[in-house]
C-alpha cells in the first residue's frame, strides 16, 4: 500500500492543501519528507537485520529498488550496502 498526503487527509476529513501547512507547521517538515525520512530510517533497521536491499525496499514502500537506493543515499549519504558495512 502506498500511504500519501491525499490518503491522510481523505481519512482526516480535510483538504489536502490544509493538512500539508497544519502538517508543516507542527512538525516543520513537509509529510513527504517526512514520510521519506520515516521510510529511510525503517529501511535502516531492516538492513541491520540482514534483509536484502530489494525486500527492503519493497517493504518501506518503494516501487523498485532503483527509486530506494538513491533516496536511501540522498538522505543518509551513504548507499545501503555501504550503510550495512559501517553499521
């Protein structure tokens, strides 16, 4: 399943331009960095416990293991299997 801001909003009975300000207000970071951020510090977890790239990224949400290495590496710095190394 993929979760987004529309999904969010649909379930919170309001708009999805409202819920993107209040979100960025309170949290001082939009919901898709947010959720990146989220998704990317999951993935973390799962590669320490030895889960392969590709299953990791299936399982944080990622449509191809392409799209997942390099958000994982545009938010961390490092690519997965360098972070599996030096973690």
């Amino acid at each position: 399943m993929n979760f987004n801001l529309a999904m969010l909003a649909e379930s919170m009975n309001t708009s999805e331009q409202r819920l993107y300000k209040e979100f960025k207000l309170y949290f001082g970071v939009t919901f898709s960095d947010y959720l990146e951020n989220s998704r990317i510090q999951k993935a973390g977890q799962l590669l320490k416990e030895g889960i392969a790239v590709k299953e990791v990224a299936v399982q944080v949400g990622y449509g191809s293991d392409y799209s997942f290495r390099r958000a994982f590496k545009r938010c961390t710095g490092v690519t997965p299997s360098t972070y599996i190394k030096i973690k």
